[in-house]
C-alpha cells in the first residue's frame, strides 16, 4: 500500500467537492435528518465556498492517497482562519474525513502526524479540533492519539444546533 499526501489546489475543486460530499454522508447520514444533512451540504460544500476556503492564505487543505487514489482528506487553520479563537500558538483540524473503504488502515494517524508537523513548522504549540459528541468512534480515536476536551461549541447541521467537543492536544 503506497499512501502519500500533496496539496490540494483550486485545481482540485470538484474532487475536493466530490469527496466532501462522499465522506460526510457516510459519517453523518445515518444520525441526520434528510432535509439537513442536504442542508448542511449545499452550504458547506457547494463549488464557490470550497473556492473560497482555497483562497485563503491561512488554511490547507490536503488529499491523502492510497495507490494514487484519493482515500481521504484534512482541512488546517492557523491565525485568523481558525474557526474559533484558540489564540495564535494554535493550529486547528477542521476537517478529517476518510472514505469508508479506506478507514481502518491508519491513514487519521497519519494526516493527524502531518498536522503536528505542519504545526510545529508554524511555531505552534497546541493542536485543537471540533468532534460531535456523539462520533464515539472519533472521540476515542483522538484520545488514544493525545488529545483532550477543553471545551464545547455549537455546529448547525440544517436547522438542528449540535454539539461539537473541543479536543487540544499539546506540541511537544
């Protein structure tokens, strides 16, 4: 299995879009109601806010590929592109997401290590993100990978304010 992480570029739009769609359905689909999740993805992934969210200096995305498949994705913030204010030490993971064929195969430990060295390339100190408390699968993946909850936050899916946990971890 040849696994390698590039970049992903305006170019990449429409797979980024593509697997936007693909990997926060097989998340979130089955919790979620209809009318929202459609929703939620018309707003967060539609062609021209994922162009948006390219453009801007501070955040990166990037593609993880298994056999020069794209198997999944991260979204980084730094700064001002931080969903939250988590002060300028941090480094946020907004969006992890590994299509279901490709989970189970050690690829979140692997994005998750290119973050910690994305944020220790940016003087960072903390690494923080954003988990539904009820992804029981996520929560205890970040935490057997060092992270903690720190706080809490609402999400919007649709209509419905959810809960998200905040997890740091710290930079060693």
């Amino acid at each position: 299995m040849t696994i390698r992480i590039e970049i992903c570029t305006i170019e990449h739009v429409c797979e980024l879009q593509e697997i936007s769609y693909e990997t926060f359905n097989e998340t979130f689909k089955a919790q979620n109601s209809p009318e929202n999740m459609k929703a939620y993805l018309e707003k967060a992934f539609n062609r021209e806010q994922l162009e948006t969210e390219l453009s801007i200096a501070d955040s990166q995305f990037l593609f993880i590929y298994v056999n020069n498949k794209v198997a999944g994705y991260m979204k980084v913030n730094i700064n001002d592109a931080q969903s939250e204010d988590m002060g300028v030490e941090s480094l946020e993971i907004e969006r992890v997401y590994i299509k279901k064929e490709f989970q189970k195969h050690g690829l979140g430990k692997v994005l998750l290590h290119k973050a910690i060295e994305m944020a220790k390339e940016h003087h960072k100190t903390n690494i923080w993100l954003g988990v539904w408390e009820k992804n029981e699968n996520a929560i205890a993946f970040y935490e057997k990978m060092g992270f903690v909850q720190t706080g809490a936050h609402a999400f919007y899916m649709g209509d419905e304010e959810q809960i998200d946990f905040i997890m740091t971890k710290k930079i060693l």
